[in-house]
C-alpha cells in the first residue's frame, strides 16, 4: 500500500507526477488499484510507476498493488527486505 499526500497550499496544484516504487526482480502477475492516475508495471527497471496527471495541494490518495513471487527465491530480493526510511 502507498499514500502519498501533497504538502503544499491548496490552491496550487502540481502536473504530470511520476510516483516510482521498487519491486522485487522476480515479482509476476501485477494487480493494482489507485484512488486517482494509473499505475504501470515496469520490469524492465524492476519498478511500478504511478502517474497522477494532476495533484491538487492539500489531497491525499491511495494506492494498493499486488505481485505474485515464485517459490524458488532470487538472491537479489533480500535488498527488499527492509523497509524504506
């Protein structure tokens, strides 16, 4: 789940926003669900991006993803295994 929230007067809005997130390399089978934009999933720099055309000032949105993982694990998944600061 991501909540992202803009922090800045609510008469000014900011245009074309690019939200990236990380996944795992092995992730399979996407589902996504946002309140606002569309999310695409980008395996090629093993990442999601979430685009929000426009993000009024004061506003808060929600967006919730889903990745299938194999069984057999990838070595490199173990950078994920902390949470981001």
């Amino acid at each position: 789940m991501v909540k992202t929230r803009s922090q800045f007067k609510s008469r000014s809005y900011a245009s074309n926003v690019e939200i990236i997130i990380p996944v795992p390399i092995d992730a399979n089978t996407p589902f996504f669900k946002s309140t606002v934009g569309i999310v695409k999933y980008l395996p090629d720099i093993e990442s999601m991006v979430w685009c929000i055309n426009t993000f009024p000032g004061s506003k808060e949105y929600l967006m919730k993803a889903r990745f299938g993982l194999p069984s057999v694990t990838d070595e490199r998944r173990n950078k994920f295994k902390t949470m981001p600061a």
